[in-house]
C-alpha cells in the first residue's frame, strides 16, 4: 500500500502516527507532484490528502483511512477496550478534527498580515477557542487522551494541539492550549511518547521546509521532472 502525504499536513500525520504504533511496515510514504499541480483529484476526488493506494482502489479522508487499518489488523487496532471507551476515541478525534483542524485550516489564509480580514480570524478562532473547551471537559487525566493507552484519539490530538502552538500564534492571536488545565497537561506530557514525538519532528522538519524555503524549491523540482518526464 502507499499513502499519499505531506510532513506538515497534520491530517497525514495523524495516519502516520497510528502506522507507527501499530507497527504496520507495508505502507509506501509518498506525495506526488500532482498535489503541487493541483491535479491530485485525477488520483483522488477529492483533491486532499492523505490518500491511501490500495489493491482495490484509494481511500481518502484521514478517519475513514484510520478505521480501515484499524480494520485491517484488529489485533492490533488502537480504538479503546470498551464500547464506552470507544465512543470516547471518537468523540477526541472528532473534536480534533472538526473543531480544531479544520477551522484552523480555514483561517489559515489570515496569517498574511496585509490582506487580513480580522472577522474572519475572530470567527474562526472563536470556533477553535469553543473547541478547545469542550476538549478540556472530555479529555482524560492520564498520560494519553483516553484510558491507559494510546489511541486513535491521540493521533488525531497530537497533530492538532502541534498546529495549536505553533499556528495559531501567527495568527497574533494567543495560542489556545495556554487557557487549559488538562489540554495542557496532557500536551505536555504525550510530547515525550515516541510516535508523537516521531511525528512532531516531522511536522517541525516541514515547518521548517515550509518557512526557509526548501518547500518551494523542492516542489518547483518535482514539477520539472515531472513535465520533462512527460514530454
Ligand atoms: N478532511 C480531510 C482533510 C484533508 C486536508 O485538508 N488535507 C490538506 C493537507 S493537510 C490538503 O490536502 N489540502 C490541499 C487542498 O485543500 O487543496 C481529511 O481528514 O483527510
């Protein structure tokens, strides 16, 4: 199998996160020029990634791609022990996605100060900061977001509490882990689990490529092999 992804993308990294914990080798990391093309939805309709390639055809959307692999190797799926523990793992994960990510993601274009239009930023991160709050009342008080181990709820927690911190301020606006108790607590602590850690230095290396530069040179060359290639 191969997955389509991106070292920044927090939802690719939310899939990453859970590969290596279950221990699954098979999958291929991949991210295709077409994505920088703007042409990923002649692999994926819906033009986002991650996307998974399987034998019997691609599947998109980080959640419904964790509970296929959660599927594929039960034995080893990282959803809680319990109906009620489950519930819980989709509720976090939901929160993380739905609230936090995906409005972060919208307000994204407000980072530039100059063309910023600040009733969008304030809808927006209102609806992060309401978010946050409802994590802060259902999140557990141990070392990982549900029970006592990891699970699908911290793959999803992990990269989005990483755009929290290091996002969110570039928007002059506080980050919104700083008016939690136990989001913080919990933040600080996962921080040292070795998946999250594995991919929060990935998110960081992207970051990194995305702000010196090294992105844009990088993708400008996989274009070029890629047109040369066709021609
Ligand atoms: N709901 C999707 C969101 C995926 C998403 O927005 N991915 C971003 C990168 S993190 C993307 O591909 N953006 C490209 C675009 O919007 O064209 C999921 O859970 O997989």
């Amino acid at each position: 199998m191969k997955l389509y992804t991106g070292d920044l993308s927090p939802y690719s990294a939310k899939v990453r996160m859970q590969i290596y914990a279950m221990g699954i080798t098979d999958i291929a990391f991949d991210l295709p020029p077409s994505f920088f093309m703007g042409k990923l939805a002649e692999v994926s309709p819906i033009g986002r990634i991650p996307v998974l390639e399987t034998d019997e055809g691609i599947v998109p959307e980080s959640e419904v791609i964790a509970e296929y692999l959660d599927d594929l190797y039960p034995d080893r799926a990282l959803v809680g022990s319990s109906p009620w523990q489950r519930a819980q793992v989709r509720l976090l994960s939901r929160i993380a996605d739905i609230y936090l990510m995906n409005n972060i993601f919208m307000v994204l274009p407000q980072i530039k100060r100059k063309t910023r239009n600040e009733a969008i930023r304030d809808l927006l991160i209102n609806q992060v900061n309401r978010g946050m709050g409802a994590l802060e009342k259902h999140i557990g008080e141990g070392d990982f977001a549900v029970g006592d181990q990891l699970t699908r709820a911290d793959c999803t927690l992990v990269p989005a509490l990483f755009l929290c911190e290091s996002t969110v301020p570039r928007l002059d606006v506080a980050n919104p882990i700083l008016a939690t108790t136990r989001v913080a607590a919990y933040w600080q602590k996962i921080q040292s689990n070795e998946f999250a850690a594995k991919i929060l230095d990935e998110m960081a290396r992207g970051m990194k490529a995305r702000l010196d530069g090294t992105e844009r040179k990088m993708i400008e060359a996989a274009i070029e092999k890629a047109k040369a290639g066709k021609t």
